[in-house]
C-alpha cells in the first residue's frame, strides 16, 4: 500500500475539487448541523436531482429541529412522500425528539455520540461532525468505498466484515491533518465518487477526463477499473401480486395506516390483500367478497357487501422495491355512504385533506390519474 499516496491522497482531492468539484447545492457550506443532517439522510438513496427540489422544501416546513421533533408524524411523512425509504422519516422524526429531549435541541459534536442517535450510521455521524464541527471523521459511503477499492485495489465483496473495518481504517489514514480542511474534504470524496470514479463510467476510462490519481490507482494501472469493487451476484428479486380496494363515498376515500414496520411503514395506503407469489399461470379473478375479506378483515362484511354496489376492475400497477417487486391490482368502489370503521387504522379522508397524510407515490400517482388529487389537493 503506497504511503506516498497515502499522504498525499487528501491535498489532490482538494485541488481536483477546486476546479471539478460541484457547487452551489442548497446544502453545502452549512454549519448547521440540522441542515447538514436533514440533507445527508435525505441523499441516502435518493438521487440528487430529487434532493434539489425537495430538501428547501422539507427546511422551509421544518426549519429548525425544535419544529421537526414538535411535529406530528403524519406531517413529516406527508412531506417525505415520494422520497421513499420511508423508515428514514420515522427516524428523523424520533431522531429530532431525541435531540431535544436529551441534548437540548443542540446536535452533539463528536461521531461516537452522534451515531447513538436514531437513524444516524457511523458514515453520517462522520459527515456530520466533519462538515458542522470541523471533526477529523471520515466517511464511507457506497462512493467511498468504491473509490478506495479502486485506488487501492482492495479485493474481496464490500459486506465482508474483514474488507469493510479494513476500508475504514483506510478512510481514517487519509484524512487531511488540518481540521480545518475537513469540510471540502469530505465533500470532495462525495463529488469525486459522484461524478468521477463513478461505478460505470469511470474517468479513467474516458477521454474527456484525466483523474488525477490516474498513476497512482492501482485498479487503473491494471485496466481492471470496472473489476473493482468486488461485487456478489444478487439473486432476482421475487414478485408479488396483491388486490388493493379503491372505495369511494361521497367526497371521501377509505385508506389505511401501514403499521410502522411495513414496507411504506406509518404512511396511508389503499386497504389491501395479502401478498402472494406472483405466477406465471393465470389466475381466476377473486370474488369482491374474499377481496374484502383479505383487505379489511376487522370489518363486517355484510353491510360493506350491500352499500358498495358499484365494483369495478380498475388498472393494476406495477412497483419496484429495492428487493422486491409488487403487482398491484385495483378495484375501483362507489360506497353509499361512509360506513362505520371498526379498525383505528382505518380512516375516511376528505379529498380535499389527501395533502395532510403521507401516501405511497405509486398510490398518489393513480390518485392523480383518477383526477382526485394533485400535489395533495383537489382537482379543479
């Protein structure tokens, strides 16, 4: 392992961010560490381009912790819809409750105390404490660590224990010597594994760029650039099917709170059927009566049965999870009325208040298809 690389690792990439790195995002040069927090989970698996439009949104809403940790729960994921990984707004939510209750409403300085926190990782407590406090902390984000693999040429997959505590005792010898250089630092290690040392596109293997550790990368002086990391073949994501009710009464829709640990966990969502394996044999099409019966199996289904005559096939979606995908087959409902609800998670909401509650996009998105809500509000 090269010490001259070593030692010189951090003043190149402070040079090369100096004319390529990126600017004027709404959340760099923040010493806030509440700015700097909401942004880092923010652009946790969510692409940038989403961040810039959503994040001055989300601080406007909830521009100081004492305000998020004050809000209801239903506020913060109506706001999060869309962004996905739902589990990263309840944790934000109780993560600012936290920082109030314990800390005062004041984030503490340093990366162990920081990680204690709910939802903060040991790579956001380090991008925390080097961008707001000036912390000699280093991260190891998926960019990170593939920058590494490739500098280094550093084998075996990432998830091995072994490989990752080496990768961060790496990260941690790079660090500049001045705390003071830490802020460009560490954002130069995100830009640079962004936009550079990209996973399929590399600089190196590009005529219009020139990387600056082009001499020194040891995956680059083999030309295994794009062998490095190593990666372990996935299995195929498995496929599910599921019947989800559209009911309708009046000016209302029926929807349903996601227990907390659920996939699109604590948002409101159409009342749905078990998920089952999706096949390749096609299926006889449910009766209305089982369909109800697997979707609100708390309520009578008599008096459903005889004020929701108007039943029709509606269109069936398709999602992509991260590890899974879910076909969705709507059925589009007229309830006579506003039947009495059995299950406190089930609630009868006014069109008019869908943009107070937290939906799935893909529900939202067939909201918007129907004409019944836009951005959260009535169609005109």
């Amino acid at each position: 392992m090269s010490k001259t690389l070593i030692d010189l690792f951090s003043q190149k990439l402070i040079t090369w961010h100096s004319r390529h790195g990126r600017s004027g995002l709404p959340w760099q040069g923040k010493r806030d560490p509440y700015a700097v927090w909401v942004s880092e989970i923010m652009l946790q698996q969510t692409q940038v381009a989403t961040v810039l439009e959503r994040y001055p949104r989300f601080m406007k809403r909830f521009p100081t912790v004492k305000k998020l940790a004050a809000a209801h729960i239903d506020e913060v994921l109506a706001e999060w819809a869309g962004l996905g990984y739902y589990s990263r707004a309840r944790n934000l939510h109780n993560c600012a409750q936290q920082v109030v209750s314990e800390f005062g409403g004041r984030f503490p300085s340093d990366p162990d105390s920081l990680e204690k926190l709910k939802g903060i990782g040991r790579s956001t407590a380090g991008a925390i404490a080097a961008f707001a406090f000036h912390a000699r902390a280093p991260i190891l984000d998926a960019n990170v660590k593939r920058i590494l693999a490739r500098l280094f040429a550093i084998e075996g997959a990432l998830q091995n224990k072994l490989v990752n505590d080496g990768l961060w005792s790496l990260a941690d010898k790079l660090l500049p010597k001045k705390p003071s250089d830490m802020p460009v630092y560490t954002q130069a290690l995100m830009d640079f594994g962004a936009t550079w040392c990209t996973s399929r596109k590399p600089a190196c293997l590009s005529n219009e760029k020139k990387c600056p550790f082009e001499k020194d990368c040891q995956a680059n002086l083999i030309n295994q650039a794009l062998s490095f990391p190593q990666k372990i073949m996935k299995a195929k994501s498995p496929e599910f099917d599921c019947n989800m009710l559209l009911i309708r009464s009046g000016n209302s829709i029926l929807l349903q709170k996601r227990p907390s640990r659920a996939i699109w966990g604590g948002l409101w969502s159409l009342p749905e059927s078990n998920w089952v394996a999706k096949s390749d044999k096609k299926r006889k099409l449910p009766t209305f009566k089982n369909i109800f019966e697997e979707s609100l199996p708390n309520e009578n289904v008599g008096p459903w049965l005889k004020a929701c005559k108007d039943v029709t096939l509606g269109s069936r979606i398709k999602h992509v999870f991260t590890h899974r995908r879910l076909w969705m087959q709507i059925w589009e409902v007229t309830a006579s009325r506003n039947l009495e609800l059995k299950s406190e998670d089930l609630r009868w909401i006014p069109i008019r208040q869908l943009g107070r509650y937290g939906l799935p996009q893909p529900i939202k998105i067939l909201l918007q298809g129907l004409n019944l809500v836009r951005d959260g509000d009535l169609k005109n």
